[in-house]
C-alpha cells in the first residue's frame, strides 16, 4: 500500500474563505490570489473553489497560462508586472493586466508593438519600500505611461506593510490618496489584513478591488492576535497521516536524533509516518500541536525526514484508543471534525502558515474534496 500520508484541499472552504472576503468589502471586487501555485494548493486543484472571485491575480506567466488554459476568461493580473520585455507579447496574446513598477517596465512598454493596448496597474511605493515608484515620482510615472498608445486604462495600486499590526495602514493609505487624487482610474489597496481589519470602516481600503491572499486559504493574516475561527474562515488544507508504530517510554529514555527529549515518567509514543520531506518543518520543537485521532497532543523530539514522534499518553489518559492505523492531523480538519489551524502549528515552530502551505512536498499525495 502507498505510504499512509496525503493532504486534503476543500474546495467547499474555499468558496466559504471567498465570501468572508466578499463580505468584508461587499462593494468591492476580489482578486483571489493564486501566486505559489495558490499558496501550496495547486492551481487547478483550488480553481473550482475560487472561480467565483472577479479575477485573478499571480506572479508568474506560466500560472496565467494554467488559469488561462482552466477556462478563465476573466481578468488575470500580474502582482510584479513584466520581468523583461518579450513577456509583453504573451500579456498580449492571453489579455493579461500588469503591474508597472519602475522606470524600465515602461520602457520596454513604449517599445512593444500591440495591435491591442494593455491595461496596467501602476504601482506605488507607499512606505513598504520594496516595488513601486515613491509618492514624489508617481504622477511623472503615470503622466509617461498615459502618453503611450500602448497602454489603455490605467489603475492605481499599493501595498501595506503593517496591515496587519499596530502601526497599521494610516500613513501609507494618506500617502497613497494624496498622490492619486483626482487621476483616473481603478484602485486597489487592500491585501488579506487590510481587507479584514480595515476595509469596513474605511472605504478607500475597500476601494475598487481588494487582493485577498491568505484568507482565501483559511489563514488569520494577524495571527496570533486573532485566529482563523475569529475571522470565520475555514481551513482549505488538511496534512494527514498514519501513526505506523509506538513506544513505551520509561523515565530517563529519549527519542529520536540528538536526543533532545527525555521522558520525566512513562510515555506512549506513536511514531507518524511525515516528516520534513514532507513539508512538515524540521525546526518544530517538542509541544508542537497535533490531533490524534482528533484529540490534541504533542510532538516530542526532533522532526527528522520521514517521521514525527507523538505523545499518545494524553489518548490513553482519556480513554481513547490510539495505535498503529490512527490518524494523525498535521493541520487542517480531523476526520471526526475537530480542527487544528495551520497558524498554530506555524507560530510553534516559528515561522507562518504562508510557509507551511508553500511547503508541501510533491512527494505527498493531493485530494480534493
């Protein structure tokens, strides 16, 4: 039989994800953003439960050829634009919209020979400080891109880099209005956090679209201060395996390489058939949390290539059966219900469930439900 891991995705979650944030901006339409192979889900794998959004939005040409070839014929946008200048011959050919963030995206554009202008999105650099044109060049940026009869519309975009935290989106949504008052043209402005937190009191968040990234994949943007349940958002992702042996640890006995956990009493341990070539990360520490079939416990030990080590004790001290065959919820929705976010087991092992979804090794088998 094939080894006993698989992930899940839901589509049914997506669509729920989707309009959490259609309800967050209800005037506004949603890009869903399936850059990094939708997050780690698979583009056509997530295709089904996204298809409701008003467009997409992505990085790289050959994701635009998949949704192209998936039956879209909707808007597909470009989040970094053209990274040279024979891109812009498939953005003609497949209808693409595209960022325009520097001086040399315009360049090539004055050079390419269309039949059909582009629609293009200038980008400003608002306070992130990694794309876009600063506040002081924007308006020379956009009075060079209007004077081509290559480009038609132009629409205006930025990106928050605190959305998500305290400092917030003040100084950066300011900047951004200020700089685009009174051009012409479409906005967008607002990711997952901003989206969120901000769209419903704050109609220049909402603006004309909104670029929903994370929370189409069930993740709080400003985890830990809230969590995925807070936002209504379901997990699109379920990592799950089978426990393929157990121990029985005395007082004083470790597990597993370098020895970093000690039993301090007795233990049953269930060995589970992932490991970090499975995307599961390497660098989670011992109380990291896992269900078993669907009660919560913990890993012990160190993640090592093929297997994880858990603590069955807490099953056996509530009187649930737990052995060789169990299943072992890595994140995402047991098959008895119970759900553990991918955010928590992110923030034990010190990183972001962006990471954990981006990370599933091809190796582990895909369903979609």
């Amino acid at each position: 039989m094939p080894r006993p891991i698989h992930a899940t995705i839901h589509t049914a979650a997506l669509q729920q994800n989707l309009a959490r944030a259609r309800a967050a901006a209800p005037d506004a339409r949603v890009w869903a953003v399936v850059k990094a192979n939708a997050y780690g889900h698979g583009i056509e794998r997530a295709f089904e439960g996204l298809r409701g959004a008003d467009g997409f939005a992505l990085l790289d040409l050959g994701e635009a050829e998949r949704v192209r070839q998936l039956g879209w014929r909707g808007p597909i946008l470009l989040l970094e634009g053209v990274f040279e200048p024979r891109d812009l011959e498939l953005c003609s050919r497949l209808s693409l919209w595209h960022a325009v963030h520097c001086d040399e995206q315009i360049d090539w554009l004055s050079a390419h020979k269309t039949h059909a202008p582009h629609r293009v999105f200038l980008k400003m650099n608002s306070g992130m400080n990694r794309l876009g044109f600063p506040p002081a060049r924007y308006r020379a940026a956009w009075a060079r891109l209007n004077a081509l009869p290559q480009v038609d519309e132009i629409s205006f975009m930025t990106h928050f880099s605190d959305a998500d935290g305290p400092r917030g989106i003040a100084h950066q949504i300011d900047a951004f209005c200020t700089a685009t008052q009174d051009l012409p043209g479409e906005r967008t402005v607002g990711n997952s956090a901003a989206t969120l937190r901000h769209a419903a009191g704050d109609a220049r968040v909402r603006a004309d679209w909104v670029r929903a990234g994370i929370v189409l994949y069930g993740g709080a943007a400003d985890h830990p201060e809230h969590d995925a349940a807070h936002w209504g958002l379901a997990p699109t992702m379920t990592l799950s395996a089978r426990i393929i042996g157990t121990q029985q640890l005395q007082p004083g006995d470790t597990v597993g390489y370098g020895s970093t956990f000690t039993a301090d009493r007795p233990l049953a341990i269930g060995v589970v058939a992932c490991g970090y070539a499975d995307g599961y990360p390497r660098h989670a520490p011992t109380g990291t949390p896992v269900l078993v079939n669907g009660v919560r416990t913990r890993t012990v030990g160190r993640v090592s290539m093929d297997m994880i080590t858990v603590d069955l004790t807490p099953l056996h001290d509530a009187g649930v059966e737990a052995g060789v065959g169990s299943e072992a919820t890595l994140w995402g929705r047991a098959a008895c219900g119970a759900v553990l976010g991918i955010d928590e087991v992110a923030q034990a092992a010190g990183t972001v469930g962006y990471e954990l979804m981006c990370a599933l090794a091809p190796r582990v088998p895909v369903a979609v439900d």
